[in-house]
C-alpha cells in the first residue's frame, strides 16, 4: 500500500517536473497552445455631492462603492483564439441598500482566427478604435462596453483596416442595464468600417465610417444615421498635433432630418518633468432655424468616452440632454507630471460653453457660459500587479446652469472624488512549444 503510494507520488512530481521543463526549456520553439486565466479584483470607492450622475435622477450627496469581478481566459491555438471574461458587478450601499449584485455577464465572448491574411472575430467583444472618442470599450466603466457581431480584420506594416457587423438584441432585465456591459445600446444594427494608417514616426491617419440602424417599438419603423471622419496626427520633436472631425447625417431621434459635426484640434509638448495638453472640442447643437424646421444639429458621441475628454464629474455625457440640445464648447488643459516610474499625478481644467444659447422661463437667451471643472488624480503603483488611483473633482455653476437638469443649487459647487485600487494575477499560464 505504501509502495503504491510511493509510486503515484514520484509519478505525479514527475509529471509536473515534465510539464515545467516543457513550458520553460524551449522558448524558441514555436507555440502550439497557450492557456491564461486571470483574474481581476476592483473596488472603487465614490463619493459625489450637488449634482445628478446620469443615468440616475437622484441628487447627491452621495457615497457609494462598486466592485468589478472579472474572471478572463484565454485558449490559443495557431489558426484560432477563444477569448471569454466573466464579471460581476457588485454594488455596496448605492439607494440605501448594503449589498446588491447590478450584474453577472459576460463582457467579452468571442472566437477569433489567427491567419496571416484576414481574420475573424465573431461573438461579444470590446470595440475601442483610436483615441475612444467615437468607440470605446470603456475601460473606467466597471461594466466596460462591448458590442455582439462579426468582425473582419487585415493587418500589414503601416496599414490596420476592419469592418464590423453588429447587432443587438433583447436581453434579460434581471439586473440593471447601467451595469451591464451592453444594456444601453439602443441600435437595432451597426455597420462600420475603419482604417488606421501610419507613416514611419512622424505621421499617421485613421478613418471611421459608421451606419447605426434604428427601429421605432410603436411603428416598427426603422431610421438610420450615419457618421463619417477621421484624425490626423503629426510628431515633432516634442510636439504633438492632431485633428479630429466628425459629420453625422441622416434620420435621428427617430425621423428628425440630422446634420451636426464634431471638431477637435490639439497641441501636447512632452518635456522632461511634465507633459502638456491644449485643446478645444465643439459638439455641434441645434439652432433655431434648425429647430423650426424640425431638424435636429446635435452631434452624438455615438459608443465613446465622455469622462476622457469632459471632464470626470461626467457633467455633460449624455447628448444632446446635458447640454440641452445647444451644443457644446469645451477648451480644456492637461498637465500630467511623472514623479516616478510608480507615481504620477495630472491636473485636467475645462471651461464649458453652449454652442447656442439657452433659453429662460420668458424664452430669453442667456449667458452661452456653463462652468469651470478642475479634475485632479494621482496613479500609483506600490507593488507589481496593484494600481491605485485616487482623484478630486470640483465643478463651478455659472447661472445658465439653472436651466440644465444638473443641480438644485448653483450657488455651490459640485464635488466628486474616488478612490479605486485595482489588482490583477494570473492563476494559470500554461504554454506548450514544439520543436
């Protein structure tokens, strides 16, 4: 009995000095599969004060922390890859409940070739194209976003292109659709095609052509938009230019005849201690002879980030609502300052504007000004796999803002700050060579 113990045992350690010798004695040879499972642990602790965080219609004071769960596994082989990430989304006392899960899903599902020519990727996946401002897989959200389809993708030296294919559908109203990595799609389909070219270090250009497909519940009608730009981004030296444009045109919300734009330009100077951000972005709105004619100017900042570009209050991320349909002007200045290789700390000022005025109680324009917003945030990471990130945000109304659903009371500012740590461990990473 003991002998055959014995013997079960030196097998087994065998095996598993085999295993390791075969996993790390030959990294040149070529891989044949590769097994990762990893796993993710992000609480996020908030706390907002004298302003509405969409998509909730509650005023703060408020605090509030959420939790992201995220198992990923990823199965490799030399034709074809099998990426799929679990989560759940925990809440702690968010509407005067302890505990609650807002979601269990899947934020990634997908199958993928590996050819040297044209690969797939079919099921559920992120979709984050150039700077995210367009398409993002929005990786602050605990939820992320992702979209269900088929993507199509070449890839060669200076030239990345692909095409997409997707859609949505009913999905269970269980757990809330804020938590939910794509609850708040509201396209019936989505086609797109982009194009990312680069030229050696010093210029590159992207390409983003889009039709989302809409249907009206009441009608069974179905209306379109489509949405067509690029940027343009040029290195020099320590200077950094780029340019981005976007039109939008057709038939939304749902039959309004639609024509906005988006623009903007943006100049960074990367130094030794400090990197520096100046910019402008102009959201088209509505103006009155488009409003009389009923159509419709507001630009749609379709599947992108908000937060990234107006500020982390999220004061205005809902368009054309939160910016009552006049449009928005924001100049904004960046200053990041890398203490060092674990800490970094960046100041981010954004001036708001209208693009058209709104209007009072006795439909009298008023001041086109919205706000001053002045986000400060610290990263830091204390050891291997932890990152800790803790920022402040303080937003102060001008009068116009009394006439936005954002606040009760414009006399004092609103406030926001956060604390979140993030830690990430592989659990399994198992890789088989062939000789």
């Amino acid at each position: 009995m003991i002998a055959k113990t014995y013997i079960r045992i030196s097998f087994l350690f065998l095996s598993f000095c085999l295993c390791i010798h075969a996993l790390y004695a030959h990294p040149a040879d070529s891989l044949v599969r590769h097994f990762l499972l990893q796993a993710e642990i992000r609480p996020r602790l908030e706390y907002r004060y004298n302003y509405t965080l969409p998509p909730a219609d509650t005023i703060s004071p408020d605090t509030y922390i959420t939790q992201r769960n995220r198992v990923s596994m990823l199965y490799a082989r030399k034709k074809w890859i099998l990426k799929a990430d679990i989560q759940e989304i925990h809440v702690w006392n968010e509407g005067g409940k302890i505990s609650k899960a807002g979601s269990v899903n899947f934020y990634q599902l997908y199958l993928e070739s590996r050819f040297r020519s044209v690969n797939f990727r079919i099921g559920r996946q992120g979709v984050l194209l150039d700077n995210g401002r367009i398409f993002s897989d929005a990786p602050w959200a605990q939820q992320g976003r992702s979209h269900e389809g088929i993507r199509v993708m070449k890839d060669s030296k200076r030239i990345s292109t692909a095409i997409f294919f997707l859609f949505t559908r009913k999905y269970t109203d269980y757990f809330e659709s804020m938590y939910s990595p794509v609850g708040s799609h509201r396209y019936k389909y989505l086609f797109m095609y982009y194009l990312n070219y680069k030229s050696g270090r010093h210029f590159s250009f992207n390409t983003i052509h889009s039709v989302d497909v809409f249907e009206d519940v009441k009608s069974t009608h179905t209306y379109s938009r489509a949405n067509i730009g690029g940027r343009i981004e040029l290195t020099y030296n320590k200077w950094y230019y780029t340019l981005n444009g976007y039109l939008q045109f057709g038939q939304y919300p749902f039959g309004k005849k639609l024509f906005a734009y988006y623009i903007q330009p943006e100049i960074k100077l990367t130094l030794k201690k400090a990197i520096l951000r100046f910019g402008i972005e102009v959201l088209s709105g509505t103006s009155d002879s488009q409003q009389s004619a009923g159509h419709s100017g507001n630009f749609d900042v379709l599947y992108g980030v908000t937060w990234k570009f107006n500020g982390n209050l999220n004061m205005f991320t809902r368009f054309p609502a939160d910016a009552g349909g006049k449009g928005l002007v924001n100049p904004y200045f960046f200053v990041t300052v890398p203490v060092n290789k674990k800490l970094s700390i960046r100041s981010d000022v954004h001036v708001f504007f209208t693009q058209y005025p709104l209007l009072d109680e006795s439909r009298q324009a008023v001041n086109r000004y919205l706000g001053f917003e002045n986000d400060l945030s610290l990263k830091y990471f204390p050891v291997k796999n932890v990152e800790i990130n803790y920022g402040f945000s303080l937003f102060t109304y001008a009068a116009a803002m009394n006439y936005l659903p954002k606040t009760q009371d414009v006399t004092k500012p609103a406030v926001w700050s956060y604390l979140m740590v993030a830690y990430t461990f592989n659990v399994v990473d198992s890789k088989m060579y062939k000789k």
